[in-house]
C-alpha cells in the first residue's frame, strides 16, 4: 500500500516555506517566552531569615563581619553626634553640618511642637498637656541657668533624656535634634523676657503696639456705652 505521495515543485514548496517561517519563528519565540516566565512575587532571591543551604548557618541573613560600620554611620564627629568635643565638653556652637538659616529654625519649630511641646508646651513654659495631666513639670526653658547652657546641653539633653525625661535619640534624628536645640535659643529670647531686655527699637515698636491696643479697646467700650444708651 503506497501512501499518496504530496507532490509539489520545490518552487511551490519554497514559497510555502517562505509564508510558514514567520510562524515558526513567533511559535519559538512564544515558547521561550513562556519557559522564562518568573512571577514578581517569587524573585530568585532570599527573604529575610529563610533557610538557606548556602550559607554556614542555614540561614539567608548573615551577621556583618565585625567592626562593619554602615556608610554614613561612623561616628568619628563627636561634635555633630554627642554634641561634645573630642575631649568630651559640650559645643557651645552648632556643627558645621548645620547652620543658623530661618529654614533651620522653622524645622526646629515644627519638630519641637512635635515631640518636646507635649511636655513643655509651645512656648517652653513646661505647662504641656501632658504635665496638665500629672506628668512632672520641668523648668521653664529660658530660665537663666538653661540660658547660659552652650548649645550643646539642649542637644544632649534631646539624645539622652534628663532625669525623668524619655531620650529622643529614636524618634528624632541628629540633624533635627540640633534644629530643635537651635529653636530653644528662639525660645528663650523671645519668652520670660522683661521689656528692658529688649533693644530699644523693639521697647519702642513694643510700647506703640501695647498703647493701639488700649486706645482700640477704650474705643471699643465706647462705642458700646453709645449703643447702650439708646436703648
Ligand atoms: C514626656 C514629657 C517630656 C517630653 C516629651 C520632653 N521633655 Fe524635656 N523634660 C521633661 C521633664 C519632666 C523634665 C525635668 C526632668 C527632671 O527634672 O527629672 C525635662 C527637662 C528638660 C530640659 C532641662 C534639663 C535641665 O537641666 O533642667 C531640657 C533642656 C529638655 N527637657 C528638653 C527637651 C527637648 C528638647 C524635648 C524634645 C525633644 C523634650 N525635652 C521633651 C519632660 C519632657
């Protein structure tokens, strides 16, 4: 029995080839593509702490060789860091890191009324609610002897805590522990400040602004007494 043989010229069967090429070709491709599939979720990679039988201890996570330190993490600048000198005083300067700019003091601002304002309040009265609610009451902030402390008291004091006071070293990060230092000078210059200790142009802007505010109010009552009398 002879199978019926498919004739065709090689022309014919050349120009067949020519049209079923392109197919093959993206047929391949498809299969390939489909042998390389690799879900997002499931990275040849290790996740922390799972087993691992490449490493000695089994695991996927490895203890850093000893003395490793993370970039940007040695703490060689005792200034920038504790706020002290090398042989261990406190700065009575900012860091070089830091500047003294209205951008320093604003941040210093928004993050102390963030995490010391509970405590002692946004003037630094020590009246915050967290105080009105038993917690013990520090000294005020500008009182004399935290004003004649350098800088770098204020700093300590944020990254180590002071007698019942929590250190905020965790929640608050070096740079925004020197701008909260920084706004405590704002602080103090500007509350528990007697009039005297003002310069003069600002007793003088002081003295117009309280005298406006009086005659607005004697006017205020006034006008009051004239609306009361009509009736
Ligand atoms: C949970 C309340 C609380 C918070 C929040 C708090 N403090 Fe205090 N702070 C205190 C208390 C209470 C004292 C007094 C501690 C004592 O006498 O035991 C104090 C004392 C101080 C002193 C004075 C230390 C001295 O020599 O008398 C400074 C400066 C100070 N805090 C800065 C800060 C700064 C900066 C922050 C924010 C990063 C902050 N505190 C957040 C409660 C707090």
């Amino acid at each position: 029995m002879n199978s019926p043989e498919i004739k065709m010229s090689p022309k014919a069967l050349d120009k067949t080839m020519h049209r079923i090429a392109p197919c093959l070709l993206l047929l391949a491709v498809a299969l390939l593509a489909i042998g390389c599939r690799q879900d997002m979720q499931d990275q040849p990679k290790l996740e922390a702490f799972e087993t691992s039988d490449f490493f000695r201890n089994g695991v996927s996570n490895q203890v850093p060789p000893a003395g490793t330190v993370a970039r940007g993490l040695l703490k060689d600048d005792a200034h920038f860091w504790f706020g002290r000198t090398e042989s261990g005083q406190l700065v009575s300067e900012l860091p070089e890191q830091v500047s003294w700019s209205m951008e320093l003091l604003l941040r210093g601002q928004e993050r102390y009324d963030i995490y010391c304002a509970p405590c002692h309040d946004t003037t630094g009265a020590g009246r915050g609610m967290i105080v009105r609610r038993g917690f013990k009451q520090p000294q005020p902030l500008w009182e004399d002897r935290l004003v004649d402390m350098p800088i770098g008291y204020f700093y300590d004091v944020a990254t180590n805590g002071f007698g019942i006071m929590p250190a905020y070293r965790i929640q608050v990060p070096e740079e925004d522990r020197w701008a909260i230092a920084s706004y405590i000078r704002v602080l103090q210059a500007s509350q528990g400040r007697v009039l005297e200790d003002l310069p003069a142009g600002l007793q003088q802007e002081f003295e117009r602004g309280m005298k406006a505010q009086e005659e607005a109010k004697a006017a205020a009552a006034a006008h009051h007494d004239d609306h009361g009398a009509g009736h």
